[in-house]
C-alpha cells in the first residue's frame, strides 16, 4: 500500500481499534505474559508428557491446551489436527478409544516423540534468541504451531500470524520486498513493516493484526467480492523475478472496449481500492525493475538514489524519481493494468498530464498483468498524450458556485 494512503488508513482506524479492544489487547497480554512465566525456556527440558500434551494436565491446562484454547486470541492454530504437536491425548473419527497418539516422522512411541519435541522447542527458541535464522527456519516443528511459540516468546518480533498463505497474502498486499523463505521471515518480515509506525510500535501487535485484516482481507473471506476483479497477487519478489521490459505496445483485442467502465450497477468503492491496489503493485514491481537496472548497469550509487515520490507528493505528476545511467534524472509515471494489453485504457488526472508535456526526461511505464508472477512493462519516453495513438475521454467536471 502506498504510504501516503497508509500513513491516512492508520489516522483513521488505530485510536478506534485502540479504544474498542483495550480490554482485549490487556487480557490478550496477560495471558502471554503469564503463559511465558510459567513455561520459561529453562523450564520445558523438565516438562512432563501430561504436562505438555492437549487432552491431559490439571484442568486440561496443559502447555498444548494454552497456546491453542486458551490463547486463541493471540492467533488461531486451531482447525489442524492436534499432531502439529507432535503427540497428544484423545480419540479420533475412526477410533473413538481416548490414548496417546503421536506423528510417527518424530519416533515409535509418545515417550520417544515428546523427547524430540522438547528439545526441537528448546532448540528453537534458543535459536530465536541468538538470532541464528538458519536453525530457527530448519526446525521441524509444524509451521503453525512454530509460527505461535515465536510470537509468545518473542512478541516484538513476530507477528501473531501463522498461516503460511494468509502471510503470503499481508506480505503481497504490503509490496514488501524478501525474500521471505520461510513463515518466520515473513512474521519478521511484517513486523519490520510496523516498526516504521510510531503509532502502531505503541499499541499491542494484536492492534496490527486486525489492522492488518481490516485493511487487506483474506481472498476466501471476500465472498462476492471475488467478483469485482480481486486477484490474489503473488509476493513481490516472485512478481520481479518474473518481470519483463517489453518494446512495443501488446496488441488489442479484435473487440476493445472504449474505455475503463463496465454494465450494471458498480461497486465505485470497491473499485477504486482495486486501482489503487494495482497501482500500488505497479509502482513496486517499476521501482525495483529500475533498481535492477541501474545496478546491473554497474550503477550502483544511482540505485540506491531512486525515490517514489507517490509516497511523499501526490501532486508531483509523477510516481519515482530514477535516473538515465549518465546520471540525468528520470521521471516516471507509472500506470498499471491486470490485463495483457490497454484494451480498457488506463486514467490520467490533468496534473499528469501537463507534467508529461512539460517536465523533462520524463517517461510513461505502463505495467500490463499486473497482479500475475509474468508482469510486463513498456516504457515510453516523452509521450506525447494528446495525439495519436491516444484519445483523451474527459470523465469527471469540478462544479464550484458562484
């Protein structure tokens, strides 16, 4: 998401998520902090089996029982079978006799699993710890279960988010740049994100998470609004990885449509965030590609000087301040579309427009699919907009009173 529009989001929504979930975010804390308290790292190579496994323990408070039950709000693991544990008490569908049951990947028997698992937990905390990455991502504790320990243990460095693909989703819909091979890097990842928010580092990280939510909802939780043109964009290294700059404009098809615009009734809400949404990849995916060039072009310095300008003046009339490999400064608009060719045109506000014909060095990028892993991109130097090929449609008129 552009800053600017973030920076607007975060105004709006943070004091009243604050002030609705107070209680939640203070109840949420205590919880963690006590579960934490009683489970220190030192603590768990002495854990009992019916001390750790869901279905045992006093009360059922097991050690299993309070990260998936009792501390649901700090994040839901629930919906996977109780293996991601390793070993637990209970019953299945096809056996309804209650008795240990354990992932036969992790040993012969609940005594032998719960052995490994403890120390894969040690292990991994410690490895959290010291920050060594390398053996935090090559733990064989199951994802998500992985994914709950590093946010309770270390709650200002891991997002309290654990799906795989729902990461991948806030981490496309941000344009963050990885690479994330693993859920940690991306919960790190995320979090990173927020550290540059003064208002969201002073507020619990479950505020961020149903921020997070609020802002970008999860693609199966969009019902009817799949519809309306969502498509799940890929993370933006996969998106760079596979862009191309193309030199020639990609054919229309045999029938084009006039122009952006549609029949029956339009959600012009839901639209516009779409625009913005795959403008925003856009600019990313036109930001990095010029990075790239520059830097393969020996020009290393000059990358490291490119600036989106969209995310500090929206009324520059253009989008990123790059460079010509001389030197000269290069100013780009970048428009973007999902679909492979301009058959739905694309929109420019007047501003734009006198700045393409009056800046210099400036240029035109146009990114064709942009929400797929294939994005393409025509740069267009100097474009001349009010001639050939392009027509000009006016669609909005400011009405002032006299």
């Amino acid at each position: 998401m552009n800053i600017l529009n973030m920076r607007e989001e975060i105004r709006r929504r943070v004091t009243i998520l604050a002030q609705s979930s107070e209680e939640e975010w203070i109840h949420g804390e205590s919880l963690r902090k006590s579960f934490v308290s009683d489970y220190p790292i030192s603590r768990i190579p002495a854990l009992k089996l019916d001390e750790y496994v869901i279905g045992k323990g006093a009360n059922n408070r097991s050690f299993c029982y309070r990260i998936e039950r009792e501390m649901d709000e700090l994040g839901r693991i629930l919906g996977a079978t109780a293996l991601k544990f390793g070993v637990y008490y209970g019953r299945t569908k096809s056996d309804p006799s209650e008795r240990y049951r354990f992932a036969v990947h992790w040993g012969k028997s609940p005594e032998m699993v719960f052995g490994s698992v403890k120390r894969a937990i040690v292990d991994l905390l410690q490895a959290a710890k010291k920050r060594d990455f390398k053996s935090l991502d090559s733990s064989p504790l199951s994802r998500m279960f992985k994914g709950k320990l590093l946010f309770l243990y270390f709650p200002e460095e891991y997002a309290p988010i654990y799906s795989k693909e729902h990461l991948e989703h806030f981490v496309a819909e941000l344009n963050l740049l990885g690479p994330f091979k693993s859920g940690a890097d991306m919960q790190r990842g995320l979090m990173k994100y927020r550290s540059k928010w003064p208002e969201l580092r002073r507020e619990s990280a479950l505020l961020y998470m149903r921020l997070l939510y609020d802002l970008f909802p999860y693609p199966e939780n969009l019902g009817s609004k799949m519809s309306g043109g969502f498509r799940k964009a890929p993370m933006l290294d996969e998106a760079v990885r596979g862009a191309q700059f193309v030199k020639e404009m990609p054919p229309l098809p045999p029938k084009a449509s006039s122009g952006p615009g549609g029949h029956g009734t339009i959600d012009f809400e839901a639209q516009d965030r779409q625009r913005r949404r795959v403008g925003d990849r856009g600019e990313a995916l036109v930001l990095e590609m010029e990075k790239n060039r520059l830097t393969q072009a020996g020009k290393r310095a000059l990358a490291d000087g490119i600036k989106q300008i969209s995310n500090e003046d929206a009324s520059a009339g253009f989008d990123i301040l790059s460079f010509e490999e001389d030197g000269r400064e290069k100013r780009i608009e970048v428009k973007a579309t999902c679909d492979p060719n301009l058959a739905r045109g694309f929109y420019i506000s007047s501003n734009e427009l006198d700045k393409s014909a009056t800046l210099t060095n400036y240029y035109l990028y146009i990114v064709f699919s942009t929400m797929s892993e294939k994005p393409r991109i025509l740069s267009i130097p100097k474009p001349e907009l009010t001639g050939k090929p392009y027509t000009l449609r006016p669609l909005k008129y400011l009405v002032t009173i006299q």
